[in-house]
C-alpha cells in the first residue's frame, strides 16, 4: 500500500511539474545552462562549421561574430568556390573566389548582384547568430514565449516544451524547444509552417564551449514529413 501511495505521489509530481513551471521560467533556466556568465551579449569570436549533406561536398565554413562591434563575416567553402560575406555595421561586402561568369557584367548587372551579395550577407548574419545564440536568442524583443509547458516524449526520451512564436511582420513559423527536464540542456528543436507535415526537426548532440557558452557541437536536420535526413552541421572552434 505504501509503495502504491510514493508511486501515485511520483507521478502526480511529474504531472503537475510542466503545470508549475512558465514558459519564461523554462527559457531562464535553459539560459543559465547555456551561458551561465551572461556572456552572449559581449560575445565575440571565431567558430567552423562544415555541413554535410547527402549526394553533395562538405561544405566548410569559417564564421566570425562580434556582437559588440556589429561585425560579422563567414568564409564558406564547396569544393573549389570559396565566398565570403561581411557585414561592418551598415557596409556590405561581398566575394566569390573560383568562379568564373560567363560573361562580363553591365554596371547595371552588377549593381543588382551586389544588391542581392548584401541581402544574403544580412540573411547569413541572422541565421547564424540566431541557430548558434540560442537558446538566449529567445529573449529577443518581438519573441512570443508561449506561458503553458508541455511534458513530452520525443525519440524515446521525456522533455520540457516550449512553444514559441512571432509576429507575422518577423515570421510566421511556430517552433518548439525541447529542454532535458533536469539540466535544462536544449537538446531538440522543430518548427512548422502551414500544416504539421511541414518544417523540420533538427537533433542536438554534444557541447562545445565557446567564450563561456555551451553550444550544441552537432545539428542534424530531419524532414517532419516522414523523417527524411536532410544533413548535419558539425561546429568547432579549430579547422
């Protein structure tokens, strides 16, 4: 009898522990894991990340962010074509190194492609500070951080849920956060479009410290459709 009540206690304590803890509260304690000094918002610093994908080259690139001075810069490599892009506060620039046009560019021409060099500068910036500041990146100002955690199990293991989404004006994808119940280590994420059979759903695995901050070492993407492997992002601080 005893042994039946401590069981029935254990499982209305898991029960009611996603009720008891808000949304803000789960993204507090999964910042504290991730950067327990608080160091994001001065972080500055180099970091490599070669992408593998099936039926195609390692892609190697090599990324630098400094959030204080607003630089940012990422040299990435595909067999013999190397591009970087850089963005110094407001000023672009742009280069392609190993591929050759097949003709000579108009003024015109020209203008437009370092006008579309610039967009993809600013679109490379914001997908890297973003994936490799999370999860403090949540706390961005338009973030809508959903009050209600979920307990669910997710490939065989239990998380915590956090539901997260944005103003149309930012996006229109609804995410979820998935967070180890007892570190608080973020170790899954996943986001839908229109209907649940569309997104992905990318996997975490390992730790790499950088400036202080423990960043998911491994990334890999999978289709919400029907698990399809799209390709995974291995991170290190050496080439």
């Amino acid at each position: 009898m005893k042994k039946q009540i401590l069981l029935l206690f254990i499982l209305c304590s898991l029960t009611n522990f996603s009720q008891e803890i808000t949304g803000e509260q789960l993204l507090n304690r999964a910042i504290k894991f991730h950067d327990p000094n608080n160091n994001w918002s001065t972080f500055s610093g180099t970091f490599y990340v070669t992408m593998k994908t099936l039926n195609k080259s390692d892609r190697e690139s090599k990324i630098t962010i400094n959030l204080p001075n607003e630089y940012f810069r990422v040299r990435a490599k595909r067999d013999s074509i190397s591009t970087i892009y850089e963005l110094n506060k407001s000023k672009c620039s742009t280069s392609t190194i190993g591929l050759q046009f097949k003709k000579e560019l108009t003024e015109k021409e020209w203008k437009k492609k370092i006008e579309e060099d610039c967009k993809k500068a600013n679109l490379y910036k914001n997908y890297y500070t973003y994936l490799y500041g999370l999860p403090i990146k949540l706390k961005d100002e338009g973030t809508i951080i959903h009050k209600k955690v979920e307990r669910k199990k997710f490939k065989e293991k239990e998380y915590l849920v956090l539901k997260v989404t944005y103003p149309k004006e930012i996006g229109k994808d609804t995410w979820y956060f998935y967070f180890d119940p007892t570190t608080y280590a973020m170790e899954v994420y996943q986001f839908f479009k229109d209907t649940k059979e569309s997104g992905e759903y990318i996997l975490l695995s390992g730790l790499e410290i950088i400036n202080g901050i423990k960043m998911p070492k491994n990334r890999a993407w999978y289709y919400n459709k029907d698990d399809g492997y799209l390709g995974t992002d291995f991170l290190s601080t050496k080439k």
